[in-house]
C-alpha cells in the first residue's frame, strides 16, 4: 500500500524533495536503547551462557527534561564571570524545570510494573530500579540474550556475563529513556587505599616516618582559619564550621572470609577518632559528630561485626568518615552503601546508582565523596543523572583518582568530567610537616609554615600491588570522555596536557602515612582514598566560611589556576617535587599527577571572594557579530577552545585576559562564513569580530505551501514517523503543514535518524475536533541536499490521528513522500 506524508514541504517553483522509503514506527514497535551497552564486553573469549536464575539489579535512567538548557544553567552557575555564579536552584526548582514529568515517570514505571519484577521508584523522577532480576526475565523484557564470558581485560572479571545485544523496549516506553545498566556482573570495583607499617608511640613508622592525623591536615591546609575567620586562626568568638550541612560518602559493606556480609564500619571506632584528633575548642563548639549509614536493601547495618571484614572494605569505609570529619568538623556524615559481595566488590550489578538515588535525597548535601574505582569506563547515565541534578543545587561531587602508579589506564569514576558537571579526580601526594605531628590532636603542627615538603606519591618502598605495579596515584588521560572545555586551556595543554581525553587530576591532598583508628586500634593507611574526603571535607569547611556551595569545582580551579601567579596569595601549594621512576613528572603549576596541587583554602576563599587577599587581573569580553543567517538560525563559535552557539546574532565570551586566542566558526548548512578562523588579540579592551554568512550558491531559501487531494485521507493512531529525501539543492524550510484530526496536542520533530529530533526540536500542535488543517510556522531550519530526514509525530495529549493521502493530486509535485 502507498501511502503520502501529510507533511507537504513543497518549495519554490524548479526544487524538487525526491523521496525515499521508510517503515513507519509505531508505538509498539521495538527500538534499541544503545546508552549503557558497553562493547568492550563482546570482545572477551565467549564460553557458553549463565544461569538463568543469577538475579541482577537494572537502573533505567530517563531523560532530563530540557537537559540542553540544564547544561547551559550549569555552564553559568559555575563562571566566575557570569551573574548566575553560584546561583544554584533548590530540589524543588529541580523537579519543576527538569525532573521528567509525571506522565512519562509513570507510563514507564507502569510498564516494567506490568512485567512482573519489583519496581523502585529514585527521587526526582529521574531513574526507576528493577531489584533481583533472574536472567531469564531480563531477556524476556529487554529482548536480548546473555552471554558467559572469559575476560582479556584487566578491568573486568576474570568469568562474567553480559547482554550479546543492546536492550529493546517498545518504542512508546523507550523514548522516555535515557539509559540502562546493570545487565553485567563484569566490573572490578576496587577500594583505593591500604594499610601500611605499624609505628610506635611517637608515630613513627617503621620507615622512620611520622604519622599524619585530621588535625595536622587543618593546619597544612589552611582549614583552621576558615574556623576561626582570619588569616592567623587567632581565637575568635565567631566561628565557621559546616553545622548544618550533610557530606556523603559512597562504597559498599565487607565480606567475612566466608563471604558473608558484615558492617560497613564500627561507629565506636569512627566517634574514639573524633574524640582524640579533633582540637578540645572545636569539640567544645561542635559538639558529637553525627554519623550515620544508610545502606541500599538487603545490607547489614554499622556495628561490631565491621572488624570481620576481610578485604579491607571497613577500612575503608571508616578512613572516609573520620578524614571528612575532622577536615569539616559538625558536618553531618552520612555513609551511603550497597551490600559487599564475594572477593571484596559490591554484589549490586547496578553499583552505584541506587547508592547516588539516596544521596541525590539528603537534605543539605553540600559534598560526596568517592574511594573506589572500576577502570576507565563511561559512568551510567542513572548516576550522572544524579550528578547533574546533585550539582545544579550546589553539591561538590569528588572522586580519588586510583592508586596504581604505574598504570596509564584511568579509572572511573574520576574519569567523568564534562564541560557542565561530573566528578572532581583527586590526585594524592606524600606530605612532610614542620614541627611535631607526634600528638593526635596537632598539638605539635604550627600554624604557619605548616609544610616542609610535598610530593607526588608513589610508593617503592612497599611491594607492588597484584598488577606487579607500585602503589601511587594514578593519573594520565581518558579514552572515555573527550577533554571538557575548561581543561583545554593553555595552563594545561603546554604542560603537556591532552586536547582528545579528559586529563586527571585536577586537585591533590595527602595520600599517605595517614593516621586512623578501625578495629579497635590506631593504624597508617596510604592511598588517594584519603585524599578524596580530604579534599571534600576542605571544600565543605570553604563553602560554610563564604556562606556559598562551589556545585561542580572543575571550571572554577581551572579558572582560578590558570591565572594564580597573578594572585598576592598562594590558592594552592603546587607540588613540583618528583618521585623516582614516576611516569608522569610533576611541574610548575598544573600537572597530571596532582593537578593544580593541594588547597591553602584560606587563600583560595580570599580569592572567591575577591578581597584584600586577591589582585584579579583585569579581564574583557570577546564578541563576535554575525550576520547573513535568516532569523533564528543556530550559530556557533569556538574560542579558545570553548565551544558556544546562539540563535541570536551575537556570542560572547567574558572573562578574558589580554593575549591572542585562537577561533573557529562552526560550519551552518547551505552558508559560508567569512572569516571561518582566525586570531583575536585582547590588548587593555573589549573586542568585537564581525562574522559575514554568505549562502552558498546551491541553497534556496523557500516558504513553504502544501498540496493534498483531500478526498482520500486516511488518518492513522500515533506515534507514526516517515522519511523522505531531500533533492540536489540544500533548502531552508520555515513553514510545515498537517492533516490532524481527533483533539488534543501533538508534537513532531525532524531528525537525521527515526526519533531523533537533531535538526528541529519538538514542535507541540494544539488539535481541535472542529479543525484539520493546521499551518505551523517553524524557526527556520537547512536540510541539506541528497541527504535522508524522518518526520516523526507523536502524542502529547487527548486522542489525535495523523492523516495521509493515498492519492495526491497530480499538481501537488512539490511534496514529500514515501512510496
């Protein structure tokens, strides 16, 4: 049967749409959902399938409502230059500007409720979570088939399974989507953090080094003068602590040496450590640290049975908590954790995006921490969902960078950084104090002059790790992520820096010969664990000082490093010093091991606030002016390295110091741009470029009219979508026409592929049962000739059908069709 679009792009006389043949998608046709199905998995050695009642546990993550213009708030929320700097929204600004609506939460919700699986429904609307999934079942909803496979990749198992092809879900559930995770057990989670030497009562380790402790920390890093409000931390009657905000940290439980699951950590041990290191007048202030475990379903709650552990998972769990404790004194500290699985990883295939659901939930999240990591792999999008929303409400999200030293491979998730959110990578360093750290509480630390020596930290004195490498922190560059735009600057790149990977690390703090107390006893521990919540702990003590949340740190260290010679005041002490055999040498200024060093938080918050401790330097805005384009029309530019685009006639860059930057104009169909590169020189002034858009001679810019033989419309139910071809020349269209009948609303939209609105967003029609004509003007929008487009219409309210003519009347040529 022949059926004719009733979108009738008909053009000026002499253009001519040939037109191509597609199958309509229906609602209850099956789609591929690709985020999430990671083909590295494939290439392992196939040896059969797994048990089919091995249960799972699967995140669907959907889409953020108006995520382009959530990214564009969060571009602005994190300059220094811009208005909204640090203007964050509240949950409920959120869940009312982006949090998926109710409608698509509950047809998606309802659907998987009608498989037969158990259902959980994450905050904000943004992830649902299908809990002990047998195998069997997994396949029968997603329409995929699980394989049994022997790993060639050190990151993986040594024996997993995986799904042998991306889920499918019908379309009227999948365009809801935005990911899925946790069809595979493949992952090696592993803790970033060991237990080193015992010492004497002196702390002194048997290498004849002197233990650190929390205390100490505060005065290496400025801290105590956010305390007491002043440069020198004199004794002050006001104070500043993070009373009232809430820091999480996220891991999973231990195992016994029976794989049975035990506590997450001992409270006893966590509070004999705050009562010990933290100074008597900041106790006096503070009062009892809250802590407290929130664990996902099926975990063991804190308690003694912690000192079972027999994979290091309490140690862990326990140094997290007291390092963010005593660097953020009455902060709330909340330990969010999933349940331990044999081998010491968690035994939830979807870790951590249930974990980041409930921390997304806190009240008050001013910071997460993360000491683990899996590899260098692409985050789920259920957490990053979490991440975004955790970080356009202010909260600081970071992650140790690992701690194989020898290893060039990154590990996720310090990986994840992107131009508008993601995690900050925390490098580690070994740190030499002056004075005398022999006292728990630092007593013996002076105030100034705190650091004699810091070096990147990579340990040979120890053995090496089970991969034969020595322990130390990790750094390099990603394959997974692309570097974000803040990275690409000249501070990073001339040091060696990565234009095609997201460069780690970005900010440093100790990572070794640390002092705790787990199990009942005082204890040194080494890794970029403790560096993580150190740095989370420093940044949540800055942010109750400046009475402000930093959100996504990132663009703001890279902003305030690349111009920190200009500053009358150190923000960072910047770690030059090498350690022998390191693969990646330490520098002046930004680096990969330790990135722009360690905090002197007192200097850096001086600096924010733009007080008598900082000489900013003068800055000016960079504008460039096009015109040619037809109203409306989207344009971009890159600018040093920073990628903008705009549907107005100007964009503009703020901020800027004198110097010469490099731009490119990105190409717009059917246009050339004059000039399409170039250099701009800033000298003591604001400049403006003019950007000329000429149309290529091949283009034609075209109202729009339609022709339709009325007398033989046949209306079909939504969502329906057909494809058509446009011809030899590129067209400019501004106009679309529908044949609808029924009442409500609908939308439709024009892709390069079947459902993908790339080239024309959404467009909602209001339908009335009187009317079946509807004349939509459209910002005008270049399809190119030759190429394929799919209009794609669907329901967003009430009962509408789409009408097509099965015969066209002979002078309507200038149509698009299918055949």
């Amino acid at each position: 049967m022949r059926h004719y679009v009733k979108l009738l792009v008909v053009i000026f006389v002499g253009i001519f749409l040939a037109s191509s043949f597609a199958s309509m998608a229906h609602g209850n046709n099956l789609v591929s959902i690709n985020t999430g199905f990671d083909t590295r998995l494939l290439a392992g050695q196939q040896i059969g399938v797994p048990d089919q009642n091995v249960k799972i546990d699967i995140s669907i993550a959907l889409k953020i409502r108006n995520e382009q213009q959530l990214d564009s708030y969060l571009a602005q929320v994190e300059d220094i230059n811009s208005p909204m700097f640090h203007k964050f929204l509240t949950k409920d600004q959120f869940v009312q500007m982006y949090s998926p609506g109710d409608y698509e939460f509950n047809v998606v919700y309802n659907y998987f409720k009608s498989q037969g699986v158990d259902v959980s429904a994450g905050p904000y609307h943004l992830a649902i979570f299908l809990n002990n999934v047998p195998i069997w079942k997994a396949e029968q909803i997603f329409h995929t088939k699980f394989g049994l496979f022997k790993s060639n990749n050190p990151h993986f198992k040594d024996v997993y399974f995986a799904p042998l092809t991306p889920v499918q879900l019908p379309y009227n559930i999948a365009q809801y989507i935005k990911g899925i995770s946790g069809l595979t057990n493949a992952y090696k989670y592993h803790i970033n953090v060991k237990l080193q030497n015992n010492f004497g009562s002196d702390f002194i380790n048997s290498n004849g080094v002197q233990l650190i402790g929390g205390a100490d920390l505060q005065k290496a890093y400025q801290v105590v003068q956010l305390y007491n409000g002043s440069a020198s931390a004199a004794s002050s009657s006001t104070h500043y602590f993070p009373t009232g905000y809430t820091i999480a940290t996220i891991l999973w439980e231990g195992t016994d040496s029976s794989g049975n699951q035990v506590a997450p950590y001992n409270p006893t041990d966590i509070q004999t450590y705050f009562k010990n290191v933290l100074p008597a007048w900041e106790q006096q202030i503070v009062g009892t640290i809250s802590v407290t475990g929130k664990g996902t379903s099926g975990t063991v709650a804190p308690g003694s049975s912690a000192s079972n552990d027999a994979n290091g998972v309490n140690v862990e769990n326990t140094l997290d908590l007291e390092m963010v404790g005593t660097l953020a004194p009455g902060a709330s500290l909340v330990c969010v954790y999933g349940p331990g699985g044999s081998g010491g990883g968690p035994s939830e295939t979807n870790f951590p995006d249930p974990e980041y659901a409930i921390a997304a939930g806190l009240s008050n999240l001013i910071a997460v921490s993360n000491s683990w990591g899996d590899g260098d792999s692409t985050t789920s999008a259920t957490t990053d969902n979490y991440v975004k929303q955790m970080e356009a409400t202010g909260t600081s999200v970071f992650a140790s960078s690992g701690d194989d030293g020898d290893t060039t491979t990154q590990s996720n998730p310090a990986n994840d950084a992107q131009n508008t959110f993601g995690f900050v990578a925390v490098g580690g360093t070994t740190l030499t104090l002056n004075g005398n750290a022999g006292y728990y509480n630092g007593a013996g630390t002076p105030l100034t002059n705190v650091i004699k020596k810091q070096v990147v930290w990579y340990d040979t004195i120890s053995s090496p790790n089970s991969n034969g490498d020595y322990w130390g922190t990790t750094s390099g560059v990603s394959s997974a992520y692309p570097t974000p735009s803040w990275q690409n600057i000249p501070a990073v790149i001339n040091n060696g820096g990565s234009t095609s990977g997201r460069n780690v690390a970005d900010i440093a703090a100790i990572a070794n010969n640390t002092l705790i107390y787990v199990n009942g006893a005082w204890n040194s521990v080494g890794g970029t664990s403790v560096a993580s919540p150190v740095v989370a702990g420093i940044v949540a003590s800055m942010s109750a000082y400046l009475n402000q949340k930093f959100g996504f740190i990132d663009p703001l260290l890279y902003k305030i490093g690349a111009n920190e010679t200009t500053y009358s005041l150190k923000p960072f002490f910047d770690v030059t010093q090498n350690p022998p055999g390191y693969h990646n040498p330490a520098k002046v200024g930004w680096d990969f091991p330790t990135g722009w060093g360690t905090f002197y938080a007192w200097n850096f918050t001086q600096i924010v606030k733009g007080g008598s401790g900082s000489s900013t330097p003068s800055t000016y805005t960079v504008t460039f002016t096009e015109s040619g384009l037809p109203s409306g029309t989207s344009w971009s530019v890159t600018f040093n390295g920073n990628a903008k685009s705009s549907t107005s006639t100007t964009i503009s860059y703020t901020g800027i110091a004198n110097g010469s930057y490099s731009f490119t104009v990105g190409s717009v169909s059917g246009y050339t741009a004059s000039p399409s590169s170039g250099t701009i020189t800033v000298n003591g002034a604001n400049v403006n470029q003019a950007i000329t858009f000429t149309a290529s001679s091949s283009t034609t810019t075209v109202k729009v009219y339609s022709y339709v033989n009325s007398s033989s419309i046949s209306t079909y139910s939504l969502p329906e979508a057909e494809a058509f071809t446009v011809g030899s020349s590129t067209v400019n269209v501004n106009f679309v026409t529908l044949y609808l009948s029924g009442s409500g609303s609908i939308k439709f939209s024009i892709g390069t592929s079947l459902w993908k609105a790339d080239v024309l967003a959404n467009t909602t029609v209001s339908v009335s049962s009187s009317k079946l004509w509807y004349n939509t003007t459209i910002s005008t929008i270049s399809l190119t000739g030759g190429k394929t487009y799919y209009l794609n219409v669907y329901q967003a309210s009430g009962s509408v059908q789409w009408g097509y003519t099965s015969s066209p009347s002979s002078s309507s040529k200038n149509y698009v069709q299918d055949y």
